[in-house]
C-alpha cells in the first residue's frame, strides 16, 4: 500500500493542499472526538501506563513533555503521540497534518488551534492543555495502542 503521502502527492498539484487540509482534519477531529470523556482523565492504566514509562520515564515527565509540544506549536496544529516503527513518538504538526502522512499511527492528541480553546481558555493555551487530561480516554487510548501494535 503506498503511504499517504505518497498518494497525497500523486494528486494534481492544484488539489493536494485542500485533500491534505480536509482529510488530515477529519482524521485528526474522528480520532480526538474518541479521545476524551466526561469524568476521565486521571492516571493512564494497562498497556499505555507501561508504555508511557517505558519511553518517556514516568506520566508527570510524559504531560510536561506533551504539554511543551503543544504550547511550541507556533499557530495551528496538534500534538499527538503515536506508534512509529514500533516506537512511541511525541511531536507537534502544523495545521491538519496527522502522523499518518509520516507513517505514524496516532493513539493520543490534542487540537491546539485556537479554535479549540478560546471561548473557555482565551489565549492561555497552557491553562487548556493542562486541564484536557482531566478528560482523556485512557480506555480508548489502550484501544489504539493495541492497534498500532497488531
Ligand atoms: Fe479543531
């Protein structure tokens, strides 16, 4: 199967920035939407706790590091973790870009255009990354663990 970027760029040039624009945000918004809860958050459990202090050494280390990528972010974009060659891997993209372009397989994010935070937030993007762990997942982020590893 060729790699979406491969198939982004096999597109006529005059479409491939709204095919990337358009698809990367409705994969980026399917995933996040699945992503958080009601009443979640607390401490990772399962395959991502282990996961977690595998690669990054413990959870605190894990959100200040995730919370760095996404306040460094300069403008629109995400911070997502995911699976790479087997590996977990933390960055930030610009825009509606996914790790999916790279060969990435997305198990945790967050929107960090200003969309997503200002009516409660203001500019304080800090103030909303750190309260957005009080509505992960976790449960579904071990789903997609699992499936990056499968
Ligand atoms: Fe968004």
């Amino acid at each position: 199967m060729l790699s979406p970027s491969y198939q982004v760029a096999v597109l006529p040039e005059d479409s491939r920035a709204a095919v990337r624009n358009n698809a990367g945000g409705h994969v980026n918004h399917t995933i996040f939407w699945t992503l958080m809860k009601p009443n979640g958050g607390g401490a990772p459990t399962g395959a991502i706790a282990d996961a977690i202090k595998g690669s990054f050494g413990d959870f605190d280390k894990f959100k200040a590091a995730f919370e760095d990528a996404g306040l460094k972010r300069f403008g629109s974009g995400w911070v997502w973790l995911s699976v790479k060659k087997g590996k977990m891997e933390l960055a930030s993209y610009p825009y509606q870009d996914t790790p999916i372009l790279d060969g990435g397989f997305p198990i945790l994010g967050n929107d960090v255009w200003e969309h997503a935070y200002y009516l409660k937030y203001q500019n304080k993007r800090v103030d909303y990354l750190k309260a957005w762990w009080n509505v992960v997942n976790w449960d579904e982020v071990n789903n997609r663990l699992k499936m990056a590893r499968s």
